[in-house]
C-alpha cells in the first residue's frame, strides 16, 4: 500500500467515525438552538488563531439582527472544523469544498451555506522550493517530499490536481509524499532539507518570501479566481432554526461582500480593531497580511462548479461513486441576498450601488 493511499484510508476511517459518533452524540436536544437573555440565537464556532472569520466581521459590523456567536476553541484545519459541526459540538464550520464532499459523502448531514475563501491573484496558496533546487516541473517531484498543513484537504487537492494537469500518471502522483508540517515550520522544514517542497500561504508566505531564497513552482490558481471553500451547517439544524440560519448567512454574505467593496486600508483597520478588542493574545499586525476578500463571488455567492470539480476529482480517483452525489447535495443559496434578489449582485453590503469595487 502506497503512503498516500495508507493515509486516505486512515482519513476515511476518521470520517466514518466521525459520521458514527455524530449519529450517537448528537440528539434532539443538542439541534436545540441557545437562546440567549436578550433573546439572540447563540451560534457557537472554533476560532482560527490571529485571524478574522466573515462571521466575526458580520457581528463586529452589526449585520447581525437575531444571532450572536460563541468562540468555543481553535480550529487547526478545514477537516477539524467542519467535523466538529457534523458532531454537533459547534453550530457552524468552515472548510475546503472537497473535505465538504467527503465528509458528506460519508453520511454525514452537513450544507454548505455561503462561501468561505478562495484564490485570486492577490490572495493564494503558492508551492515553494528553494532557489537551488533542481525541481523545475511537475515530473522532477516524482518521488519527493511536500509539506502540507494537513491530509486529505485543500493543499492535497491542488497538488494532485496540478500533477495530472501536467500529465503525470496515477503511480507517479502517488509516488509524490505529502508529509504533515505545520505551517509556523514549513519554511525551517523547507529550508532545512527535510521536505523538497513547502506549501506557504498569507503570512508565513509573505514572511519566507522576504527572508529570501525561494522560488515559486506553482499556486493554486490553477483554476484561475476560483472559491475552494465553504461555511456548513448540519441539516438538522438548518431545519430547525430556520430564521437563526437566513440571518447568519445574510449576515456573512454582507460581510464578504464589505471586504470587496471597502479600501483594503479600512478593513485592515477594522481588522485590527477586532483582534484587540477580542482578547485573545494576538497580534493584531498580522492584519496587515491581509490582501483580499478572496471570493469572486458577490457576498459568496457559491458557484456549482466549486462542487462539481472535486464530485468530478473524487469519482475520477475512485474514492466516491459516480452519480451518489450531485452539487445540489452539497449547497444552497437560498438565504443569500445576493442570489435570492435580496440586494443585486453589484450593490453593497446595504444593497446600496457600488461605484467601483477595491
């Protein structure tokens, strides 16, 4: 059994337990939304360290009208994250579309509501090598080491998705190892001759760039400006808190949308002002990394083709079954106001008319 395939089937033995613990945990009493003393629906999330998710812009902003949020932990990964709402130890959770089908794929009664981060040309995940390094195309990775965050998610995808583009078979994209780094390591990882290849993004990108002596192989622009990632929810309780679920994405969705319509200087202040009111110990320069919304959509609008191409990759790669899912499985729009005719796609966060977006 070859590595990759080893830590697949682990993965999926992970999912399935998952799906296992969620259908004994998970009763009706835990569906039942908090209601907080002024009468909110509490929606409860794991945070992601030094950084500012939509809905936590949505609330700082006021966008908000009958939910709040609850911090209930740090998120490591999109698969962490978007499990623990399957499990129902949190309300909501984000993560990249293919870990989405998978899990759902799985059994578990997870939806994807709005989108949650993507690539564009100021906002990306690059692959790196070090300037001396013989590795110039897909064909010289044959055999070599790349760090990643984690397995069976976003950097994974890309990278296999990049290799067949550039015509490698199945044996020799096997044969390319993927090893867990996490990403405050990757460049001392990179640097030290312990991985061939180092997946950098935001921060830690911009931070190894400037130390110099790296050279880009490719980014996960591969699909040009693409949304590679979703908020979910679980079925069950989408069903019963109807209201709670069509304000938080009508919420969220203005949210993104403030992002692409407001000077990039004005949301790295609110950022900012965010991470130091919050209390968590961060710093709130990191702010200063952020370049872009990321979306291509108006308030996150999700697109079936983000859907489809991982249905397509997981079928093609014989870990889902052709025709068991379809995009409509996985997604809905219906509380976004930038697709239910709420607001158009070209107003504001308010509905209001945009001149130009920044």
């Amino acid at each position: 059994m070859s590595h990759i395939h080893k830590w697949r089937v682990l993965i999926a033995a992970a999912l399935a337990l998952t799906v296992g613990v969620s259908v004994a945990a998970c009763g009706s009493s835990s569906d039942e939304a908090t209601v907080t003393a002024e009468g909110k629906t509490e929606l409860s999330y794991l945070g992601v360290p030094a950084t500012v998710q939509f809905p936590e812009l949505a609330a700082d902003l006021g966008y908000f009208k009958t939910v709040t949020l609850k911090s209930v932990g740090e998120s490591t990964s999109g698969p962490q994250s978007i499990q623990a709402t399957a499990t129902g130890d949190t309300d909501f959770g984000g993560a990249f579309n293919g870990a989405i089908v998978k899990l759902k794929s799985a059994g578990s009664p997870i939806t994807a509501v709005v989108d949650y981060y993507g690539a564009d040309e100021k906002t990306y995940n690059g692959f790196y090598v070090l300037d001396s390094s013989p590795i110039h195309s897909a064909r010289d990775l044959i055999g070599k080491k790349v760090g990643v965050n984690t397995l069976g998610a976003h950097a994974e995808f890309i990278i296999r998705e990049w290799l067949a583009r550039e015509g490698l078979s199945d044996d020799e994209i096997a044969s390319v190892q993927l090893l867990v780094v996490p990403p405050i390591n990757t460049e001392t990882a990179l640097r030290e001759g312990q991985i061939d290849v180092g997946a950098f993004s935001n921060i830690f990108r911009d931070k190894a760039l400037k130390t110099g002596g790296l050279r880009e192989l490719f980014t996960d622009a591969v699909f040009g400006d693409f949304s590679y990632g979703s908020l979910v929810l679980r079925d069950d309780f989408i069903k019963k808190n109807p209201e709670a679920v069509k304000d938080f994405v009508q919420g969220t969705a203005r949210a993104i949308r403030w992002t692409q319509v407001t000077p990039r200087e004005e949301v790295v202040a609110r950022f900012k002002d965010i991470l130091t009111k919050r209390g968590r110990g961060e710093d709130p320069a990191l702010a200063e990394y952020w370049q872009s919304s990321s979306i291509p959509t108006a308030g996150g609008v999700i697109q079936e083709k983000e859907f489809q191409i991982w249905i397509d990759w997981l079928v093609r790669n014989k870990e889902l079954d052709a025709g068991k899912l379809t995009p409509a499985d996985l997604y809905t729009n219906a509380d976004n106001p930038y697709s239910n005719g709420t607001y158009q796609p070209e107003s504001g966060p308010n509905g209001e008319p945009v001149v130009a977006a920044q």
